[in-house]
C-alpha cells in the first residue's frame, strides 16, 4: 500500500467519522495533537461562558441566594446523576464531591464499616500510587486493626480470603491500559464475602461501564480526564443503593439529614447525600458539568468503537518504530482488555516525551519507562495518529530527544 492510497484511506476514515463534528467543541490549538487526554481533558470551548455567567451572574449578582435561586445545592446530586448515566448507575447513586483520592477513602471507610469483622483492605501493588497511599493512610490510622495489602496483578482473585473485607481495583490501568473484568471480578469478590471499590479514573467518558450490571458495590473516579472537567475537578463517588446506609467516616456537615438544622450531633442523609462532606466547589463543579453534558452528547459505544480504531491504527503504524528503535507495546492488542490508552516501553522514554513537544505532540511519561498515549475520541482524528508516529520518528531519526534539557526530570511528568 502506498503512503497517498494509506493517507486517502484514512482521510475516508475522518470523513465518514460521526464523532468529528466534537472537535469543534473543544479549544484546541490548529497543529497541536493532544494525546494527554487521559490525564487532563480539552476544554470545552462552552466552559468559559459558562464559569463567567455563574461568577457574574450567579455569584455576583445572586450572591447566597443562588445556593437555592441557581440549584447550587443540588448540583452535587444531578451531576452526580449525569454521571451515572454513562456507568450505569441509577439516579441517586452518584455524588459528583471532593477530589479522588478523598473518595477512595470515603469508599473504603464505608466498605470497611460493613465488613468490620474482617482487617483487610486488598489491592495490586502496581495500582495507581495514590489509591494505595489512602489504603496505607486508613491502616496507619487503625493502630493495626486495618492491613492494607497488596499483590502482583495476577494474584488478585487468589488473595480473596476469610480477612478480606474490601477489594480496591483501577479498572482500567493507568500505565498499560488493561482493561479488568469489573463481573467477573466483583462475583469473585462476593463470593469471597468482600466488597469492592472500583476506581474509574480512566474509564468514565472512555469505555462503557455497567456498575449496575456488574453488581458493583462502590466505585470514584476523576473528574478531569476524560470527562473534561478542568484541572482539579470535583471527582465522583458511587455507592450501590442497597450499600446507603453504610456509616460516612467523613461525617460533614452537607452530608447531614438535615444540614441547616444546625444539630449537635451527626445524623446521615438517607441516600447518596451522605457521601459529601462539606461546601460543594461551585466553579469546580460548574466546569464539570459543561464537560458532563458533552459526553452525554455523543454515543458511548460509537467512542469505543472509534478509541479502539484510533489505537489499532496506531498500534499498527508503531511497529516499524518498534522493530527500528526498540519501542516495546506495553498495552494488550486485545479488544476487550485495552482501555483507551496505548503504551509503549522506551529507555529513553522521559526524553522523547520531553522531544515530542518540540513537535506539537503532547503525550506523557510514567515512570520507569512508560509513555502514555491517550486517545480521545472526541477531539483525535485518525489523521492525528498517523501524524503522531511520523513525528515520533522524525524524533527517532534526528536523536532530538538527546539534548541535555530532556535529560532533567521536570517535576510534573
Ligand atoms: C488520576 C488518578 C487518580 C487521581 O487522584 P486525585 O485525587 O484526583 O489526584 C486516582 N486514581 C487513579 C487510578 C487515577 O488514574
């Protein structure tokens, strides 16, 4: 096949493409290809007006009246809503607060309150590094009636035992992109007599998710990747309704009954209100709903079909890069297992994202030698893919990544 007929073919590809009209929703510099969206998200070219009618209009002039007048009170819950429905969760089971990680331990604290009798928190050592720092945290703080452990990936379902009260899982990986089997796993898991809190950081706005489906018990996940909620956006937490009335160790005030009764003492709201703590961030939330609603545009299984696309292609035109640089595929070419992510092993990793820059492409690297490539299908075209590996050549072929800059890790990588 020759370059031009390649180059025609995928051109068809982004005419016949029903997701390309997004791009246009997003500020997205001409030339640029932003392949970092599964770290922190575009943002959507409507989230400016938005963030300036809830600062001007609704703060401003509105002022405490728009906790009521602008459904600021609300907003946690029907976002959290929205949310739900792109990962299969009914209304009143998702409340869209606090960051991550602070959800991570909400859910384990929760699950933990329902599984007292058992001390054991399990994950895989390789989880996302935070999800297993607030597994470390809850045990520090138990004075050693709470054991956070964890084992290589592949021991997981073999760990389930008598002591194990709650499984923490990312579904899919943040560094290969694997995808877990949220069904299998969490049958595996209720068999064993545990609970699992499934983290969907990188699967929300990505791959269709089923919680409900899956019997999920809890599950959190960012607000800022693919969902495209701004940096540091509110994150979300999700509780099964059969799991409310599981104990809130992070008893705040806006998770109260009856908050502005101003009580002595804590009394949790029945529903999913009892997982917030405190002040919802009203600008944090507002951007996130502007990046909610655009998703729920656009037909998830019509984005995972085009992320799978996108990553075949990519995957594909790689191998040459492969076989002549020493790229080493660190993502699984199975449909089923791979998330909307490729990465690729390189010694030489950190420098060569650093080089790519230079060239308009923006990926990123995780250590010890990971680059990430995030694919997003609202905003990539396949053109973009077929780009980024002549312009991760042009890298290659000219060593541009063997300047002494590139060889200084940067503190945010
Ligand atoms: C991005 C990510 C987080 C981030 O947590 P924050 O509290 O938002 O910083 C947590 N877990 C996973 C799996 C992630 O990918």
């Amino acid at each position: 096949m020759t370059e031009t007929i390649f180059a025609a073919d995928v051109a068809a590809l982004d005419a016949a493409d029903p997701l390309a009209p997004f791009r246009e929703r997003f500020q997205l510099r001409e030339g640029l290809i932003y392949l970092d969206g599964n770290s922190l998200g575009a943002l959507p070219k409507m989230t400016g007006d938005r963030l300036a009618e809830v600062i001007d209009t609704e703060w401003g002039e509105g002022l405490i009246t728009s906790w009521l007048g602008a459904e600021w009170s609300t907003a946690p819950r029907r976002i959290g809503d929205k949310i739900g429905r792109l990962l299969g969760a009914k209304p009143g089971e998702i409340v869209a607060a606090d960051s991550t990680s602070v959800n991570i331990f909400k859910a384990l604290t929760a699950a933990l309150s329902l599984r007292h009798e058992r001390p054991v928190i399990l994950s895989e050592a390789s989880n996302f590094p935070t999800d297993v720092y607030m597994m470390q945290g809850i045990e520090a703080f138990s004075g050693g009636r709470v054991k956070a452990v964890t084992v290589a990936p592949d021991a997981v379902l073999d760990a389930l035992n008598d002591d194990v009260a709650v499984l923490l899982l990312t579904q899919v990986h943040y560094k290969s992109g694997r995808v877990r089997d949220m069904a299998a796993i969490t049958r595996a898991a209720h068999d064993a007599g545990a609970l699992v809190v499934w983290d969907l950081s990188h699967s929300a706005g990505a791959i269709p998710v089923d919680l409900n489906g899956a019997n999920a018990d809890f599950a959190i996940g960012c607000g800022y990747k693919f969902l495209n909620g701004g940096p540091g956006a509110p994150a979300y937490l999700f509780a099964a309704s059969r799991h409310h009335a599981a104990t809130p160790v992070l008893s705040g005030w806006f998770g109260h009954a009856r908050p502005f009764a101003f009580e002595e003492d804590y009394d949790p709201a029945a529903g999913i209100e009892r997982f917030q703590c405190g002040t919802p961030p009203m600008l944090g939330l507002s951007a996130l709903e502007v990046g909610v609603d655009l998703m729920l545009e656009a037909d998830m299984a019509e984005i995972r079909r085009k992320s799978l696309a996108l990553g075949d292609l990519f995957i594909e035109h790689m191998q040459p890069l492969c076989d002549t640089y020493g790229f080493k595929l660190a993502s699984v070419r199975d449909h089923a297992e791979r998330g909307s992510q490729v990465a690729y092993a390189h010694p030489q990793g950190y420098q060569i994202v650093q080089a790519l820059k230079e060239f308009d492409v923006i990926a990123d690297f995780r250590a010890p030698d990971i680059l990430r490539f995030g694919l997003t299908p609202l905003y990539l075209s396949y053109r973009d893919i077929l780009e980024t590996v002549e312009r991760l050549e042009t890298v290659c072929a000219t060593r541009a990544w063997d300047k002494p800059q590139y060889h200084r890790r940067a503190a945010v990588t």
